[in-house]
C-alpha cells in the first residue's frame, strides 16, 4: 500500500549563486524541516529522490522550466510500530575539528564507480529500446521497502 500523501518540492532553478547551489541547499532544508515536522506530529515520511526524470514530471504535472524538481516526500501513518535500527557510523567518525580528517578508501576506485555509474546512467536514458528494459531495471535496481 502507498503513502496517502505526498509533496513534490521544486525550486526555482534562476540564481547568480550556481557555485554552491544555493537554491537546492535551501530546498534540502525545507525537506529537512517538514520530515522532522512530520515525525513530531506522528507521521511517517520518506525522502524520495529517485524519481522519474525532469522532463517527464515536467509534462505529467505542467511545471514551468525555471522550477527543478528536488525530491518527493512521501507521507503516512505507520501501520506498526518503527523499530530503531543501529546507526552505520559513530558520531566521531563524522565530525573533524579545525582541518579535514577523514581517512577515505582509495579515492581513485570510489571516483571510478561513480564515473562508470553516471556513463552507465547517461547511456541508459538515451536508448531508444528504454521502454522495454526499464521493467528489468526496476526489478533489479528498485529498493524496496518493509
């Protein structure tokens, strides 16, 4: 069963400050805050950004060409009870003082996957036969949720 309720949040894509992407980062922090807004009032939610492209959710909702869409949020009330899951890293592990300090695993085979999946990404949006491997992709790449 879906969400009952969801919210597609844009942003207006016209800025002078496309260094830092000032316009995304103060969409992340209203996702940020309605998620949290959310969990206070009882209600589930899930940041969503795989979502289908710009062009198609362009022409399915009639969004004008200066909003970008940045992410979906799914909203609901749990059907059970959410058991807490242990955190991946500790919180040392994710703070530095004063100078960057993070050990990284060999940088140059984390920038090579992220090469060949953005090759892998592109090439797959331009094939002409999409329609009929997309169902495939889906199976094997979706994640699923329980």
């Amino acid at each position: 069963m879906g969400a009952p309720a969801g919210i597609l949040v844009l942003y207006d894509n016209r800025t002078r400050n496309i260094e830092y992407d000032d316009n995304v980062q103060s969409g992340a922090a209203a996702i940020q805050n309605m998620l949290l807004m959310a969990y206070s009032l009882g209600i589930g939610s899930c940041w969503i950004c795989h979502l289908p492209t710009k062009r198609q959710l362009r022409k399915i909702l009639k969004i004008p060409h200066n909003y970008d869409p940045l992410a979906y949020i799914a909203l609901g009330y749990p059907l059970k009870k959410i058991k807490e899951r242990p955190r991946r890293h500790k919180t040392e592990e994710l703070m530095s003082y004063n100078k960057f300090s993070f050990k990284e695993k060999t940088p140059s085979r984390i920038e090579l996957r992220l090469w060949v999946n953005r090759l892998g990404r592109r090439v797959y949006y331009k094939l002409p036969m999409r329609k009929y491997i997309k169902p495939i992709v889906d199976k094997l790449f979706e994640k699923k949720f329980e």
